[in-house]
C-alpha cells in the first residue's frame, strides 16, 4: 500500500502560549483532493505551514512522502519544497507570498525558470496556458500590486499550479476568488489533477467549496478534528 502524500500523527502546537492544535491526525491519500474545513482560527493555515515547514510541533509528527518535516535539515527541507505548489491567502509573508517587485507573468515563470531543465520558450508556454486559464491573460505586464484582492489569488493559484507540483496546498480557497464564475476555479482544479497528478490539501471556509472538491473530508473545530457529518452545523455557529 502507498504511503499517504501527507499525514498528520497526534500533532500537538501551542502558538502564543494557546492551544491551537490539539492531537490531530489525519492523512492525505496520494492523488486525492483532501479538503481541510472550518471557521477563521480553527487551525486549518496552521496546518499548511506545518507541512511545508514553517511552523513546529509542539508534540506529534507531520510526514510528507513519509519524511517527518520538522526533522530535515535545511537543504532536505528546501528540496522538498521545490516538489510543492503552495498558495497563501494574498499577503502572507515569506518566500510563498507574491514578488511585488515582479510583474504577474515573471511571478508565474519563476518556479518554473528555477526548476533549470525548461526552455524559456516551454517557460512561456505554460505560463501564457496558466494566464488563460485563470483569466489573467490582460494582467500579465502589471504588478501584483496593482491588482484586486482577487486577482492577486487567481495569481498566486497561477504560479502555484505552474511547476506541475507533486503536492499542492491551497489556503483559503474559496474566499473571493470565484465570486464572478461559480465552481468554474474548483473545476479546473479536478481538471489539472486529472491531467496532470499531484496530491491537494486544500483549506476553506466555504461548505459548496467544500462539496465540490473533496475527495476527502477533514474538519477541524478549536484545533480537533471532529465528525464531518457536524461540518453544518459547526459553521453556522462559527466554532468549527
């Protein structure tokens, strides 16, 4: 049997003195989309950054590919970044977030000129296939900071889709980013892993996001993993 693309083991993590995690465990099967749910603070980005090693455990293991994150040295851990697509919410700090000093077309090309085994002219290719497809064709020569909120994720979801990652983690999907064409963003997700593979761990607020997108179903309330028949019921009340 495969070892799952992501798994959480009893994690435990307290940030600020608070409880924010408390001994969650779930896995990401390998190909599926695992959608994690719940209410702002519910430690859904938490979890994301512990997967790409941002954030450490308190007590526990997050495993990707089997490798336990928070153990790699620096250089196991920069190449296991290069294997992952990653979109924060627009803003987030660090090496995920947008260059602002870049157009949106050079911030699409830049994982993919890093990977040193593309011809600018295949660079081109998939980045002017990313610019279509998310509808940021018109935007290419403009700076991240000359676009709107939304554009900025439609962005962000461009540059992380672009390398043909093998994981792909999505945070905050959902909030702005499709309110002019409803589902036609969580489509296009089942079409890229249709063609292309790749294993998705993917964090909302949004039930019909939810729904149509997951394979698996991961809900997190106060930091616990709880019964994803209660998924309802615990966001109407905004404790999930």
């Amino acid at each position: 049997m495969d070892l799952p693309a992501i798994e959480f083991v009893e994690v435990r993590t307290s940030v600020e003195r608070r409880r924010a995690l408390r001994g969650v465990s779930f896995a990401v099967p390998r190909h599926s989309i695992t959608v994690l749910i719940g209410a702002s603070g519910a430690g859904k980005t938490l979890c994301l950054r512990h997967v790409i090693g941002l954030q450490a455990q308190d007590f526990g293991e997050v495993l990707v590919d089997g490798l336990p994150v928070a153990r790699l040295r620096s250089r196991e851990l920069a190449g296991l970044r290069r294997r992952f697509g990653v979109m924060f919410a627009p803003g987030a700090p660090g090496a995920f977030a947008l260059f602002g000093s870049m157009s949106v077309y050079d911030n699409i090309a830049l994982p993919l000129r890093l990977r040193g085994d593309l011809t600018e002219a295949h660079v081109r290719e998939r980045v002017l296939q990313q610019l279509e497809e998310l509808g940021l064709a018109e935007h290419a020569p403009r700076r991240p900071d000359e676009l709107s909120r939304q554009l900025r994720k439609r962005a962000a979801l461009a540059r992380a889709l672009a390398p043909f990652p093998e994981f792909v983690l999505l945070d905050d999907f959902g909030a702005g980013i499709d309110e002019t064409t409803p589902g036609r963003l969580c489509d296009l997700i089942h079409e890229r892993r249709a063609r292309e593979g790749g294993s998705y761990l993917i964090a909302t607020r949004d039930i019909d996001v939810a729904r149509r997108m997951a394979d698996e179903l991961v809900v997190l309330r106060e930091g616990r993993i709880v019964d994803p028949e209660a998924v309802e019921e615990a966001l109407a009340s905004g404790d999930c």
